[in-house]
C-alpha cells in the first residue's frame, strides 16, 4: 500500500537549485540609481561652489 502523506509534509529529495553570481539586471538597475545620485550630489556641490565664487568675487569688487 502506498503512503498517503501528502507531498507537502515532507521537504523535496533534491533541493532547488540557486542561481549563483549576482542578477545582472539588478546590478545594472543598482549601478545606474547610484549614478544618479552621484551625478545629482555632484551637481549641487558644483553649483554651491560656484555660487559662493560668484558672491566673493562681487564682494571684492568696488
């Protein structure tokens, strides 16, 4: 006679397999959201130090 306890009790025989490495999707989603942010703290830092340029040299000048 067969044994009647369902499948789901008991884990598989062999496991599932893992995909190994990383996903190159995520790490290229990864990659450009980091790149944005990089660019936009960039940009501000460039523009804070412009604008204070700007601000100093009006202030030298007569």
């Amino acid at each position: 006679m067969k044994d009647k306890t369902p499948w789901y009790i008991y884990p598989q025989d062999r496991p599932k397999r893992q995909p190994s490495g990383d996903d190159p999707l995520a790490l290229l989603v990864g990659f450009l959201l980091m790149s944005i942010f990089v660019f936009v703290a960039l940009d501000h830092a460039v523009y804070q130090v412009w604008t204070f340029a700007l601000r100093w040299w009006e202030a030298l000048r007569p």
